[in-house]
C-alpha cells in the first residue's frame, strides 16, 4: 500500500520520545519554594560575593512585582513557582582532569544521546562544557583555550576568578527587570557558561555546552554570557536534551550576547527538550530570553533548530547599536502533537547602514500550534538600515496552526523593509512528480522537508547540521527518511 | 464629565426621544451596558497599539444632531460626483437632507435607517439582519446604543441597482464640537448587484468625531462594490468599523482611499460563510502632517475554496503615521483557501513613521496563504532618468507614487470615481498631471 500522509500523521501520534530515560544521580536538593532565603541560599551555596547577592535580591524584588506574560499564543497550566526546587546539583562532584574519572553513569547517559564525550573529543575543535543539572562537571579543552586568552567556564567560575568581567556586563543586554522569566533568572540561576574572547583572537574551535534537565522536579535556570572583545570572532554552539518527565519541568533561561566593535558570535542551538507524550501530558516549559548586543561593525548570528519542548517562549534578539552591525536569525521550529511553539526574533536598529536578516522556517504536525512572532524596530537615526525577513510554515494535517505575526516598525525614510511570509503543505504534484521519478512516498516528503528546512541547516556549524536534521527525523520521523 | 461618562448618562434622554420597537429597543439597551463596561480602547490592547485616541476624546462633543442645518448646493456641489448619475443619501450634522438626497423605493430601497427602524414594512429585514454581525467591542456597541441614523439599503432578489449609491455625510460646525454616529445597513440578496461610495466630509474647522458602523450582508453569488474615500481636514477624525458577512460564490470588495483627516481608524471586517467567495480589500492611503491612518483588517475564512485579496499602498510625508494591522484567519474546515496580503509602503520623510502587522492565523493544511509587506523609497534612477528628460521633480516623483499606487486604482470599476480619485491624487501630490493619461 502506498505510503500516504495519514500513516505519516499515524506514525508521528505513536512516536514516542526517544531519549526518555533518567539517569539516576544523588542530587543535593533544595526545598521547594521561592523566597529572599533561598536566593540567598543559592547565593551562599555558590559562594558568590556580595554584590552578586545583592544583584539577585534586585532581581528577586522586582520579580516579585511582575506578572506572567499573557500575550504569546500558548495555552498551558501556569507553573506555581512556589512548588519548584530552585537548586539541584548532581551530589558527587571533584573535578575531572580526564574523562575516565567522569561518574560512568553519566557517561551512559551521553552515551544514549548519541553524543558521548569519546565521541565529542574525536570530533577536531570541539571543547565541552557540560552542564549536568546545573552545575559544570567536566571541562575539556580548557588548556588549549587558555593559551589563547580564551575563558570558557562556567558562570559561577567566572564570578569567582572574572569579577569585573561579570560585573560590567551581566545585565547589560538583558535587565533583571527586563521580563517575568528574566527576572526570575537572574535571582535563582544556578549556573550556565560564561566565555570571554580577548581582542583581535579568532577562537580557533567551536565552544559547546550540552545542558540538560535531569532531577525531577527541578526547574533549570541557566545564565549564558559571551563576550567577543573587539575584532574577535567565536562560534558558540548549544545543545539540549532532557529525560521523560510527567509532571512540566519549567526551564526559564537567559542569554547575553555581546559583541564589541568588529567583533563577531554565531550561536547556534538545538533544542530537543522533552515535548509531553502523545496525549499532550508532560514536557519542558521553555521560557528564554535570548538577546544580543552589537556594537560598531559587529555582527551576530543566531541559529537554532526547535524540536522539543511543551511550550517555547523564546525570541533571540540583536539590538544592532553600533553602526554598519548585522543581526542574523535563522529559524527551525518543528512542532508535533501538543507542543506549542511561540519564538520569533527582534531586531533593534539603532545605529546607521545596519542590516538584519530573519529566515523562520516553521513545521507543524498533529495538533500542534507554531507562531512566528518578530519585531523589525528601525529607529529615527538608523539612517539606510536594511531588514529581509521570510516566514515560511509548512503544516502537515488539518488539527495543526501555523501562525505568523510580525511587527514592522520604521521611523527612518531611508530604511528598506521587506516581509515575507507563506503558508503552506507538501503540494501533491510535488508527491507526484517524485513519485513518478521512483521515489517513494516517504522519501519524496523527506527531501521536501529538507529543501524546505535547507536555508537554515546550512548555517549550523558542520558538527552541530548532523545533531539536527538527526532531531529532524526523530521529531517528524516517517516524513523524513 | 468625561465622553464616556457623557454618553452614558445622555442614553436615557435619547432613548426617550425616539419611538422604535421592543427588539431594537432591547439591543440597544444591551449595548450601551457592553459600551459602559468595555468603554473606549486604549493603548494598552493589542488592536490599539499603534493609535491612540486620547487626543480625540478630549474634546466636548455635542452628541445629538439638531435641527436640520441647511446648506446650498453650490457650497458642497464639489464633494459630489456629479458627472455621474447615482442615488444620493446626504447627511448634515446626522440628519438627513432631503433636498440634495435621491432616495428610491422601486424595485430596490436606497432610503434611511430611522425609517427603517420605524416602520413595519422593513420588520422583517431589521430582525433578520441589524446587529448581527457588529462586534461588541465599546465602540461598536456605543454606535449601536445611539443608532438612529444612516444609510438603509435593500436589494432584493436578482435585481441590479442601476445607478451607483453615494452616501455622504457632512458636518457643518454649527456645533462647536460635534460626534456623530451614523448606522448603515445593506442587504444585497441572491444575484444582485450593487455599487456603494461613502464619504464623510466636514465644513468646518471645529473638531469633528464619527464613529460609523456599516453592516453589509451580501447572499449567495452577489456582487457589492464599496469605495470610502476619506479626504476630510485635519480636525476630523473618523473611526469607520465596517462588517460584511458573505454567502457562497459572492464577491465583495472594499476600496479605501485614505488621503486626509486626523486619526482615521478603519476596522474592516469580512466573514466569509460559503463556498467559493471572493474577498478584495483594497487601500491607498497617502498623508502629511500630523495625520495618522490605522487599517485594521481581518478576513475569517470558514469554508472551502475561497480567496481573499489585500493589497495596501501607503506613502507617508512629514509627521504622518501609518499604521496597518492585517489578519488572515483560516479555520480548519477552510480548506483550498487561497489568501493573499500585501502592505507596501514608502516613506518620505525622517519623521513618519510606518507600523505594520500582517498576521496569519491559519489551521488548515491544504492553502495558500502569503503575506508581504515591503517599506522602501522611491527608486533614485528612475528619478534620474525622468529628471535628466526634463520631467521636474515633484512631478517626477509624483508619477512614481502614482504608479506605485496605480495597481489598487486600476481596480475601481466606475470610471468617473477612477478619474475623481485620479484628481484627489494629484492634488494631494501638489501636481498638475491628469494622471488618466
């Protein structure tokens, strides 16, 4: 019989999720709840300075004050932010100087994720910085790294031995107050990476943290951030995969960006969070606020490829202050069963002669619902700015929603401004036409899906396009062969 | 007093003046309740993002017509389209004129809401269709509480209109700030056909606000034409919320040429309910000043094999703000909906400002569904060129922005309008060019 999209739609219902195990781990827990003793708490587990805690009670006050985003087009159960455990740390933790000393269980666990470290220090130019639960368990390549001036570390490292670093810039691209889950983030996070490039270095490897929810019942909050000094460039990539879970796991993090004059980051991400079985019951709330900063000449790109996740709440955003900087965001969101998927991009033109280019590719199948949301800003003094943006949806079944809602905002006469968005399925002519050249079925929606999703995977960094389209097969797998 | 508060406390006073029967009696009570409740936007609702109406509602408007204001012909001659013979329904500060209106009962009714509501020959039509449609959203429903007053047009079965209908409104300052409300309703039955041009004109340099709502109903494979042309001064402002609810293989189009006022707000809703409907929306809006116009428009697809059409043209100059808010809905049962939106604009000054939001909410798999929306200058070769073949250079640049414009023109089907519009242009452009070249 032939293939058609029904069984296609038959077979994406009964996937189940591959990578649902749990790694069982000894956990230092705290108590659930959230109050000034607890973000003192952490503070003091971290062994952070006083600033450091005054700056979370900052947050911590004027999170108090916020209320919930209503506005996304997500529905969803709120979390009690009451009945999370703020802090989780995996309970044996020395530092590792090779991988053999690393707990095997958790070898395991890379190991069933396709990306053990073995096979990670194999791969030329890749240096990991794994966040297991929130704390940083293994460092590799560091030394390399050090030679060059590099810091690549985990936050909480970096507050220890880079205090002016951190000082001068956590909070500079994304307030505490900037929103309910910023603030939330910058007075709980429990750790996350931190990495400096020095002036005029090229980094000469692609730097990339593997963070994942393991513990039960705890929410994630990691804090991210990258700054490339003047005329440096860094590729910083991030990937993510998380156990089974029923109950939600909130997962609200927050990352700056920051690129200095002629510098120039390309983040790229795969997130393949748990999406909640077939009947929608389950899966990570993915709040992220995602925000870069670029000065004169500069330029950031972000790339990420969304696969998993009950919920996404995430817009990747270049504020492009400097003059003749470029902001790039290129966009997979695929969506299956229940998922929900608001994410977008803003760009902020600031400075003169800016450029800013958005492709946003969105899939959806089952029951799913998948919004693009984006802001275009072009400020009065942005004098020639240039933005291309394109939105394209493909749906897959009639119970599924693709929906697109851009926001265009010009206050300059010499800005240039083009929007395109389309919606649409896999044509049967183009079925057909496959067909007809013995390809079947199957094969035929694969190498659409890809063509379709191609302007994006090409930008991922070569290591990282395999991790995706394989994510693109698990979360649409018997579309794509 | 506060308008809100204004209106509120005078609804038992207008109540009182008019005798209407229990069902609209009824509505409009539900309404004014709804009004008190939701009251007027503001900024703080998605819709109203980008327009504020605080600067309009602070005036003191006088909210009840007077008496019949009169007006000679000659004064106003120019705001008609008088080469061309149509029906008129003239308004003047709210009331209706009958000596400059033209109002027929054969075969077709082109008469008066007030009438309509009135008398119970027209029963049946009012309980069948008369807010039906209207969203009870505060403004419409504040339009609904103090509806009285407007155009009431009936087109039965198989019947062609067979001269276009004009229906303009005036205000004269009599008043020194005047809100008005006009109420229309048209209903184009089976096969019919007709042709509508709205215009809203004030006199005076007194602040005027209209806060119109139009309810057009268009049965199976009939054919509305609508044009609105917005031309007022600088001190009226308008909120026109429109509602055009379409039966199987009709095709309806709307045509907005927003060329002045102060803060003009289009809310231009169609609902499709059949097959093989054809929804156009169309729109050219060119301003200066401080004058600000906000599109709002949805198309709700609920049927199979139905196309929608948009397509906005805007140029801005000055302190003007364009704002156009565009949303495409497409239910599941909707399948092999073609929809299509495009907003393109160009701005011609440092200080305008362009806000556009085309949206697309689409649960069917099996369409075609685009948007785009482009904001741009005028091409500086093809200035050039003009210029360097002795063309000057506001007329180049005017015949620019016609041709960038000329496509929603080229879609206006009665061709005396065509050439008004055409006359408009120009003028807006400060150019001497005819245009219908």
């Amino acid at each position: 019989m032939a293939y058609t999209e029904d069984d296609l739609k038959k077979e994406l219902e009964t996937k189940e999720y591959e990578y649902g195990f749990y790694t069982d781990i000894e956990s230092d827990t705290f108590p659930v709840g959230l109050n000034e003793d607890i973000v003192r708490a952490i503070s003091k587990k971290k062994e952070e300075p006083e600033w450091m805690t005054e700056w979370r009670l900052q947050a911590f006050h004027a999170w108090k004050e916020m209320e919930e985003p209503e506005w996304a087009n997500v529905n969803y159960k709120k979390p009690d932010f009451q009945d999370i455990s703020y802090y989780s740390a995996p309970n044996k933790k020395p530092k590792y100087n090779s991988i053999d000393e690393v707990d095997p269980e958790l070898l395991e666990t890379f190991e069933k994720l396709g990306i053990s470290l073995e096979e990670q220090k194999k791969l030329a130019g890749v240096a990991v910085d794994i966040v297991m639960d929130s704390v940083s368990v293994a460092t590799t390549f560091k030394e390399t790294l050090a030679e060059k001036g590099i810091i690549f570390c985990s936050i909480s490292e970096a507050i220890q031995e880079h205090p002016e670093l951190i000082k001068k810039y956590i909070g500079s691209v994304v307030p505490q107050k900037d929103n309910f889950y910023a603030a939330l983030n910058s007075a709980v996070f429990s750790d996350g990476s931190f990495c400096y490039i020095p002036k005029g270095v090229r980094c000469p490897m692609e730097l990339s943290t593997y963070f994942r929810i393991n513990q039960a019942g705890t929410g994630q909050f990691e804090r991210t951030l990258v700054i490339a000094d003047q005329g440096s460039y860094v590729s910083y990539l991030e990937g993510c995969t998380a156990p089974s879970r029923d109950e939600n796991q909130l997962h609200a993090a927050v990352v700056e960006l920051i690129a200095l004059d002629d510098a120039e980051i390309k983040y790229s991400t795969v997130q393949n969070w748990y999406p909640g079985n077939a009947e929608g019951h389950g899966g990570v709330y993915n709040f992220v606020t995602k925000r870069g900063l670029c000065e004169t000449n500069a330029k950031i790109s972000w790339t990420q490829v969304e696969t998993g996740s009950a919920i996404t709440w995430k817009y990747p955003s270049c504020v492009l202050k400097g003059d003749h900087s470029v902001g790039e965001f290129y966009s997979i969101a695929v969506t299956n069963n229940f998922q929900q998927a608001d994410t977008g991009t803003k760009m902020i033109h600031l400075g003169k002669n800016t450029k800013s280019t958005i492709i946003s590719k969105g899939i959806s199948a089952g029951k799913s619902q998948n919004s693009y949301r984006g802001l275009v800003q072009i400020n009065s003094r942005a004098t020639n700015a240039r933005n291309f943006s394109q939105c394209d949806s493909l749906l897959m079944g009639n119970e599924c929603g693709a929906h697109t809602f851009p926001y265009i905002e010009a206050k300059n006469k010499t800005a240039q401004i083009e929007h395109e968005a389309t919606t649409s399925k896999i044509g049967e002519d183009q079925i057909f036409y496959c067909n007809q050249r013995g390809i079947d079925t199957e094969k035929a929606i694969a190498l659409i899906v890809n063509g379709f999703s191609k302007e994006v995977l090409n930008k991922l960094p070569m290591e990282f396009a395999v991790e995706a389209q394989k994510l693109l097969e698990i979360s649409l797998e018997g579309s794509v062969g | 007093m506060d308008l809100k508060e204004k209106l509120v406390s005078s609804f038992l006073a207008f109540e009182n003046t008019i005798n209407v029967d229990d069902t609209v009696h009824d509505i409009r009570s539900q309404a004014i309740k709804t009004f008190e409740e939701k009251g007027f936007p503001t900024k703080k609702e998605e819709a109203w993002k980008y327009t504020s109406l605080n600067t309009v509602l602070k005036h003191d408007y006088s909210i009840f017509p007077k008496e019949e204001n009169a007006i000679e012909f000659k004064d106003i001659k120019k705001y008609f389209l008088h080469d061309l013979d149509t029906y008129k329904i003239v308004f003047i500060d709210g009331k209706y004129s009958s000596h400059l209106s033209e109002t027929t009962h054969e075969k077709i009714d082109v008469c008066l809401m007030s009438s309509a509501l009135t008398y119970d020959k027209y029963r049946a039509v009012i309980d069948n269709y008369f807010n039906k449609i209207a969203r009870q959203d505060g403004l419409t429903s504040l339009n609904t509480a103090f509806s009285k007053e407007g155009a009431y047009i009936y087109i039965p079965k198989n019947k062609l209109a067979d001269k276009p209908i004009q229906i303009i409104h005036f205000s004269t300052g009599n008043e020194a700030a005047q809100m008005l409300q006009p109420r229309n309703l048209i209903v184009v039955e089976e096969n019919s056909h007709v042709q509508i041009i709205e215009r809203h004109q004030s006199l005076t340099d007194n602040p005027v606000l209209t806060n119109s709502v139009t309810e057009i109903f268009v049965d199976k494979r009939a054919i509305v034409d609508y044009y609105k042309i917005q031309n007022d001064n600088q001190n009226a402002s308008l909120i026109d919320n429109t509602y055009i609810e379409q039966q199987a293989q009709s095709v309806a189009s709307v045509h907005t040429f927003a060329f002045g006022g102060n803060i003009t707000r289009n809310n231009l809703n169609f609902y499709q309910k059949g097959e093989g409907i054809d929804s156009i929306l169309n729109g050219v809006t060119i301003l200066e000043e401080k004058q600000h116009v906000d599109h709002n428009t949805l198309v709700h697809h609920t049927e199979p094999n139905c196309e929608s059409h948009q397509d906005y043209k805007g140029i801005f100059d000055e302190k003007s703000t364009g704002v156009f808010n565009g949303k495409i809905i497409v239910n599941k049962e909707a399948q092999k909906t073609n929809a299509f939106q495009s907003n393109n604009n160009i701005l011609l000054s440092d200080k305008a400002t362009i806000n556009s939001k085309p949206q697309l909410e689409i649960f069917a798999d099996d369409v075609k569904c685009s948007h785009g929306c482009t904001i741009g200058q005028l091409d500086d070769n093809a200035l050039f060129y003009m210029r360097s073949r002795g063309i000057g250079e506001k007329e180049a640049k005017a015949l620019l922005m016609y041709a960038f414009a000329n496509n929603v023109l080229e879609s206006v089907k009665i061709p005396q309008l065509k050439n008004r519009i055409n006359a408009l242009i120009a003028k807006k452009l400060g150019v001497d060019i005819g245009f219908d070249l």
